[in-house]
C-alpha cells in the first residue's frame, strides 16, 4: 500500500511538472528552450542530480516513460507526408534564364544527408580509434551517425514547420539517419555476437508484417460497408480508430520483441501505416492521438530522461570529461557536414539550423553506447562520455535550432461561418472540412444544432438578431459567411446585416429564387443557384475534367487555395522573378474586383491575391513567402 502511494506522489510531481514546463517556457521569449529540453531540465532538477525528490526505478513510471518514447516514435511516423517524401523534382527558372533552383524530394535530401554522414562518422571513429581503446570503430561510427527522431518531432511541431517541405526535410533525414542506424547496429551486433546466421534476416518479418496489416487497412478503406460501420463507432463511447490505432502499436510492439528486433522501430511501422491509410476526415482521430501522446505519455518520458541523469557520476571522470569536446566537436561536425545537400535547397540560416536539430541525441545514441559497453566494443570512460554528449546536444541543438528559424507566430486564420444548420449547412460545413478550413455552424433551433453537435460540429445557438451578443461576436470574429438559411426573406437580411454592419468581406448565399439574385449583388453578395449553376457546373465537368477532379477531391495530397500578398520582398516584382516551392503554380489574380490571368510580366502589388493549385506539403512554404514579412 505504501509502494502504491509512492507512485501516485511520483506521478503528481511528474505530471505537476508537465503541465508547469509550458506555462514558464511561454512567458522566456528571449531563452526559445523548445519544451522537451525544459522537460529534461525539470527531470535533472528533481531526479539524483538535483533534490532527489522521486525514487527512481519506480516500476509504474518507468513503463510509462517507456511506453512515451514507443509513443513518441508511433507520432512520427503518422507525421510522415509521403506526397514530399516521394514527389518527383521540379525546376523553376528565373528571369533571364541566369539561374534554376530545383525542388529536391524530402528523401533525396534524407538519403544524401544521410551517406555523408556515415562515411563522416566511419572516418572520425577510425581516427578516434588510434588515441583511445575502442574495439569496434564501426559500432562507434553508428554510435556517432544517430539523432533523436523523438526530439526533432516535437520541436518541429513547436516551430511550425513540420507540414513544410523545410520541415518534412528534418524529418525524414531525421528518420533515415534512426532507422538505418538501428537496423545497421542489430546487424553488427547479431554478426559480432552470432556470427553471419539467418537471425540477421529476422528483422524482414517486421517488415512482412508492415506489408500485411498496410495492404489490410487500403482493403478495408475500398468496403463502402466497412467504411461506415467504422464511422458509425468513431463517435462517442465507441471510439473504433482510436482502439484501432492503440492495438496495431501493441501488434508491432509484440511482433518487434518476438523477433529481437528494436520495438521503436516496430511502433515507428504502426504509425507509417496509419500515415498511409487515414482519409481527410480522420484528421479528429490525429488529433485525439496527439493528444494522448504530447498530453500524457510524452512528456513522462522527457522527465524520465531528466530522473535518470547523474550529473556527478559523470564529472568523476577525468577521461570522460577529456573525451567529451572532443566527441562534442565530433558530433556538431559531422551532422553539420551531414546537411550539405541543405544549402542546394534552402538558405544557410536554415540549412545550419537543420544540421544543429539533426545533431541532437538522445535515446538511440545512449542505448547504442550501452549495447557497445556491454559488448565490451568500447570502456566506460568511453560510454560516460558519449551519456554527457547526448545531455548537451539535446540541450543545445534544439534551442539553436529555435533561435536560427525561430517559432512561426501564425495569426489564426478565421473560421468560415454557416448561418442555417438544416442539411445544405451541414453538406457544405462536411465539404470544408474535407479541405481542413476551420469552421463554425450558427442556428435558431436547438434540435439543428443538437443534431450538429452529434456529428461532431462545432455547432452554437443563436437568434438571428442583430442584438444577440453571440451572434454578433460570430460575425465580428468571421471573415467569410455562407448562409443557408430556408426563409428567403430573413437569408436575404443577414446577408444585408453581415455586409453592412459588419463589413464582412466576402459572404456567399444560396438563393432559391433566380428573381432574387440581382438583389444580393446589389448589396455585394456572392450567390449560387441550382438552377443556374447546375449547367455551369456540367459544362465545366465536360470540358475541364481535371480543374473539377481538383476543386471536389480530397481524398489526394492536391489542393486549390487562394492567398493575400503582404511580403513587401514581392511587391512589385513580376511573376517570372519568383520562385514558387515545389509544384505549385499560380493559376488566377484577384486584383480588387477584376480577375487577371498572370503571365510571366504580371507585376505583384499589395493586397492582390493569387489562386494557387498544386501539392498540400509545399503550400505552408508558399503561404510563408507571400505572407510573411521575413522570409
């Protein structure tokens, strides 16, 4: 009874801990500390190199750190954009014809990063190998070659850049530099073990596995049956995907020790297959997992990591500390090396930002130090010292990283509101979610929005008042309304209402009556009318099936969206001179009321705004470009 006690105390101060770390991070502006390196401080502070305030080796929380970091390895591999991972190069030329820049794919620049990196690490290990007894340099060169996959998630999403292809560049260079290294050092260490035997062979069967369940879950998404028996249970006590999801990470966990084989690498596999199969509208079931991880499990483990750490121990050492600058030095030069192929891509400031991130480590190096040491391949003074560089790297990279690319400060962008709950409502509020806009459904009649509430809307009772305060702060807060309310005459008078009042840029309206519509554009109001806009809509169909392919689907990574010019660094420039990321293009300029078709000499000027189409992974860097003052 006492030991259970002991838990809970443990884990108050933990979590006490988790929820503190943010809330102090946010007032230190100028410190930029990402909150996964505050986390491991707060676990110094109170674990054996601080007040030793929590006995450590507390069976409770140690498996719940563990299962963090199998957590935190399951998120990364959801947060993997395969459509920038494998889209194909592309070139954009520049006035003149005196310079193309091209647009690598993500694992182009993985892989090159990656093979830099080893033969760095094979050569410093070699020559390391000459001034102090290390038995295997190439278990020290894996040992020298890894990151921390679980650190670069979690400040990438921190800064905001994880959906860029800047972003998805870290990771999955991140990725491939964990995953082959852990794959690299099962098959050294099975070698130097075991000899060359078919238990090297047994890490395919994971694999097998990733191709089984990953075939499964496509089979399953093409049953229109199961597709809905499975919305149908994602609701409420049910939560199927949810279960789902936790079920799989377990299957692959037990699969992974089954085998031998690392069981990160085996929950890294269960959130790459989550990352291939979800649809657009599972984006509720990300977040709720997300929430679980980085709201519980997450954060235990950072701590955990901060428990763990003995300062003095370390400092006993006179080798250790001699070897640490040196391995330091090692280890920032090797990865800034390592990101060479960065400067061909993007600028220095981000380019030497990535090779700070990339440097961190954490988990990997330390389990890999203590599979050497174990093994006899390298002494404990060794093993010491490679514990204290991990400490500083994933102390020092982060905030380096944070302080070269900064957290992007993104003004939220308004929701769209849907004043008329009734069935058009709903349709189009299910369609904008599709395309990820943020919305909000207004309505006079309880059952409206109790009904919208059930479906998972963010639904809200008004009156259709001008002096209802709620429904005022709706319109006040919005900047675009689409009403779809069945009283012809009360639609037309919000929309008068929302434009007038409220100065509402853009409102949109269904009206019934064709006789109407000259009385909304009057007052500045888009309208749609199925008698009219069902032969524009057929028409369009027939003669551009693929602008309709992209304006309805979002079941691909292709996506049409319209943004403002703000940058001054573009105003006045002329489309021929910028460069767009990727695959986008420009397709249309909305200059005040008149639309332009752009040509490479259309001028840029304040406040024109531009329909881009192309790949989601390159519209954040597009939306920065244009958008943001500070390139």
């Amino acid at each position: 009874m006492e030991q259970e006690a002991n838990t809970f105390f443990n884990l108050l101060i933990v979590f006490g801990l988790a929820m503190m770390v943010p809330i102090v991070l946010s007032k230190q502006k100028k410190l930029q500390l990402p909150i996964v390196v505050g986390e491991i401080i707060a676990g110094i502070l109170i674990g054996k190199s601080g007040f030793n305030v929590i006995a450590l080796n507390d069976p409770i929380l140690e498996f719940l750190s563990h299962f963090g970091l199998i957590y935190l390895m399951f998120l990364s591999g959801i947060e993997i954009d395969f459509a920038t991972l494998l889209s194909p190069p592309t070139k954009t030329k520049i006035k003149n014809n005196q310079k193309s820049t091209k647009t690598f794919p993500a694992i182009h620049l993985g892989i090159f990063s990656f093979l830099i990196t080893i033969l760095l690490s094979v050569g410093f290990s070699f020559l390391l190998a000459t001034f102090i007894p290390i038995k295997s340099p190439w278990m020290m060169a894996l040992i020298m070659s890894t990151t921390s996959l679980g650190v670069v998630v979690p400040v990438l999403k921190e800064a905001k850049v994880i959906n860029s292809h800047y972003g998805q560049s870290i990771l999955v260079s991140s990725f491939i530099a964990d995953f082959v290294t852990m794959l690299l050092i099962t098959v050294l260490v099975t070698f130097l073990s075991k000899g060359l035997t078919l238990e090297v062979l047994l890490v395919f069967v994971l694999f097998l596995t990733f191709f089984l369940f990953y075939r499964f879950g496509m089979f399953v998404n093409r049953i229109p049956y199961l597709q809905k028996t499975l919305s149908d249970l994602s609701h409420a006590t049910a939560q199927i995907k949810i279960r789902g999801a936790f079920a799989l990470i377990l299957i692959f966990i037990v699969t992974s020790e089954v085998l031998g084989t690392e069981v990160i690498l085996g929950s890294f596999l269960a959130g790459v297959i989550i990352a291939l199969i979800r649809k657009p509208n599972d984006v509720y079931v990300i977040e709720q997992l997300e929430a679980f991880g980085f709201g519980l499990f997450i954060p235990i483990f950072f701590i955990n990591v901060g428990l763990n750490i003995d300062l003095p121990a370390l400092f006993q050492s006179s080798t250790a500390i001699a070897l640490v600058p040196i391995l330091l030095g090692g280890a920032y030069l090797i990865k800034l090396a390592g990101v060479i192929p960065f400067f061909f891509q993007f600028s220095i400031k981000k380019s030497l930002a990535a090779g700070f991130l990339i440097s961190s480590r954490l988990s990997l190096i330390i389990a890999a130090s203590a599979i050497g040491l174990r093994m006899g391949l390298i002494n404990d003074a060794t093993n010491t010292a490679i514990i204290l560089v991990a400490i500083l790297t994933v102390t020092i990279s982060p905030a380096m990283f944070m302080r070269l690319v900064g957290k992007k400060e993104e003004k939220e962008k308004p929701p769209i509101l849907i004043v008329g709950a009734n069935e058009l409502g709903i349709q189009t509020a299910d369609q904008l979610i599709l395309h990820k806009d943020k919305i909000v459904l207004a309505d006079c009649e309880p059952d409206a929005i109790r009904k919208a509430i059930n479906n998972r809307f963010n639904a809200v009772l008004i009156t259709y008042d001008r002096n209802d305060p709620t429904f005022s702060k709706l319109l006040a807060e919005s900047d675009t309304i689409i009403c779809c309310i069945s009283d012809p005459k009360l639609n037309y008078e919000i929309c008068k209402l929302a434009k007038s009042e409220f100065n509402l840029e853009r409102v949109l309206s269904y009206v019934l009556n064709t006789r109407d519509l000259p009385l909304y554009h009057q007052i500045g109001v888009e309208t749609t009318n199925a008698a009219l806009d069902r032969a524009v809509l057929m028409a369009l169909v027939a003669r551009n099936p693929a602008m309709y392919s992209l304006l309805t689907r979002t079941d691909d990574d292709k996506e049409l969206e319209e943004i403002e010019i703000l940058n001054p660094a573009y105003i006045g420039k002329r489309l021929r001179e910028v460069v767009l990321p990727g695959d986008v293009l420009i397709l249309a300029m909305r200059r005040s009321d008149d639309l332009i078709v752009p040509h490479g000499d259309t001028q840029l000027l304040a406040g024109d705004h531009l329909t881009i189409a192309g790949s989601i992974s390159f519209f954040e860097d597009t939306k920065e470009m244009f958008t943001h003052h500070n390139n």
